[in-house]
C-alpha cells in the first residue's frame, strides 16, 4: 500500500493551485496575520474556517484533516500546561498541591480559557501552512524567489518538501510496527521520533551533497521568471488584499478585543461578528466566483455555436 504524506504538494483544483506563487501568499497571508495578531476566540475561529474552505474549495481536504487532527493534541497539551504554568486568574477551579521550589499549583477558570486561545491560535497556523504546502507548487516557489534571495527560497522550498517527507516517514514506521504481528513488543512514540530525528539528518547530508554538485553555492543569479496568468487569479488577489486590509484596520480599531486576566472578557459585538464574517465571506468568494465560470462556460459555448450556425 502507498503511503501518501498529508502535506505534500499536488496539482489542485480552483483558483489557489493554479494561481501563482505571490499571488496564493497575498491570499493566505491574512489568515497567518490573523492567527498571530487577534485572541478573540470569533475571529480566530473564522480564520480556521477559511483556511478549510480554501483547502476544501482546492481539493486539498485530506491534506488538512491530517494536521487538523495533530494539532488537537497538541492544543491539549498546550492547555494542560498553561493551565499549571500559569497562576493567576480570579476563579479557582481546584486547589492543587504544594511544591518544595514551585509552591502551591493552583488552576483557574482564566488559565484554561487563555490556553484554549493558544491552541487554537496554533491550529490556526497550522491550517494555514497546511494548506500553503499542500496547493502551491515549492519549484514555483523556489523559481520565483531565488533571483531575489536565493538561500532563503532554497530553505523555503526545502521545508515545503521535507516536511511532508517526514510526514511520510512516520506514516511507514507506525503501518511497519502494526504489521509486525501481536507477539512483537509495540513501537513507542520515543522510539518512532528517534528513527525519525535519524532518518531526517541522512537525508539532510544527501540533500546537502546533492545541491552542491548541482552547483547551488556558486551564487549565480537567475532572470525572474514569467508565470503565465491563469483565471480567477485577480479575485483571489482582490479577496486577499481586501481581506488583509480589513483584518489591519480592526486591529488597528481595536475590534475583536480579548483579555484572560483577571477575568474573561471578549468582544462579542456587532463589529467583531462583522469581522469574522467577511474572512470567511472572502475566502469563500474566489472559489465560489470560478464555480460559477466553470457552469456558465458550456452554455456561453452553445450559444455561440447557435450563432456561428
């Protein structure tokens, strides 16, 4: 059975897997702001809603279920220990016990919520990245970038791709442990990161030798290439750029305001609402726009031949 990793690039459907590389990053780049910028757990889950509309809308759904579900996990753990590492709020869950150098551990109402926000500023990101690495094409990506700055969109290109390659790999080691037969001792998590951490450094010093005698050292600069325009491309840099200047603008108002301490408060108002309702509404947009171009193109075809007949 193949293995397919969930991040790795594939041709996609819609305007995001075909536009160019500058252009899928002005249209992304607002959700990656939004997850870094806002708390507010509305805007945040409408950034999360609009990175799955767009890798859903490209075709790219399994490619963010994947880390969707990795990321769950980790938000957990980001909630456990916010909630232990941080002593304060006003509403005590539960007394904890005391510890010779920590002291007395205590979890609060307010350390949980503030942990939540974390995660899911977290999966945020990581549906963002998701989708990035799974509908634009890294050879782009790296034929774009290197006249401009060559190490840097080499590194690029290469996390693009060995990520998923490590993806990949811990795929095959957990489906090689399960085949391995009940009478064998079952492979822990620490001994599948070990192969993986190993694994990852050969293939580091084979990536390394492989660009020096292709002569990526030698500094020679390239012309800008020319990517040819394909459709739907101005909506997605419009709904991009428009969504970007939104989400600048309410945080430079003060919309979708979130404070964990000493109590919770977030801003559920009108405006907030209206925030969170235009990401999603742009991000939905380009793909719903080039829906209505793929169904309306037979019949402009047919009339046309009605007309030439």
């Amino acid at each position: 059975m193949r293995l397919t990793a969930p991040l790795a690039y594939a041709p996609r459907r819609g305007p995001l897997g075909a536009a160019r590389p500058w252009i899928a990053a002005a249209f992304l780049m607002p959700l990656a702001v939004v997850a870094f910028t806002f708390a507010n757990p509305i805007v945040l889950l409408a950034a999360g809603a609009a990175a799955l509309i767009a890798g859903a809308g490209s075709g790219a759904g399994a490619s963010v279920r994947g880390p969707l579900r990795w990321s769950i996990g980790l938000g957990v753990m980001v909630i456990a220990v916010n909630a232990i590492a941080s002593q304060r709020g006003a509403t005590i869950l539960w007394r904890g016990w005391d510890l010779p150098v920590l002291g007395q551990i205590d979890v609060s109402l307010e350390a949980l919520v503030e942990g939540a926000v974390l995660a899911l500023r977290i999966i945020v990101a990581l549906l963002v990245f998701s989708v990035w690495s799974a509908c634009v094409d890294p050879d782009r990506i790296l034929r774009a970038i290197r006249p401009i700055a060559a190490r840097s969109a080499l590194t690029a290109t290469l996390i693009a791709r060995l990520v998923p390659l490590a993806a990949a790999d811990a795929a095959r080691l957990e489906e090689a442990g399960r085949l391995r037969g009940p009478a064998a001792a079952p492979v822990g998590k620490a001994a599948i990161a070990r192969r993986l951490v190993a694994g990852a450094l050969d293939r580091s010093v084979d990536v390394a030798a492989t660009l020096e005698l292709r002569g990526y050292g030698l500094g020679v600069r390239s012309r800008m290439p020319r990517h040819r325009r394909v459709a739907g491309e101005i909506t997605l840099l419009l709904c991009g750029l428009l969504s970007l200047a939104l989400v600048i603008a309410a945080a430079a108002a003060g919309v979708g305001g979130f404070d964990a301490y000493p109590t919770v408060a977030a801003d559920t108002d009108a405006a907030t609402f209206a925030l969170a309702g235009a990401i999603v509404a742009l991000s939905w947009l380009p793909f719903a726009v080039e829906s209505l171009r793929l169904r309306r193109r037979p019949r402009v075809a047919v009339g046309e031949a009605v007309r030439v007949g």
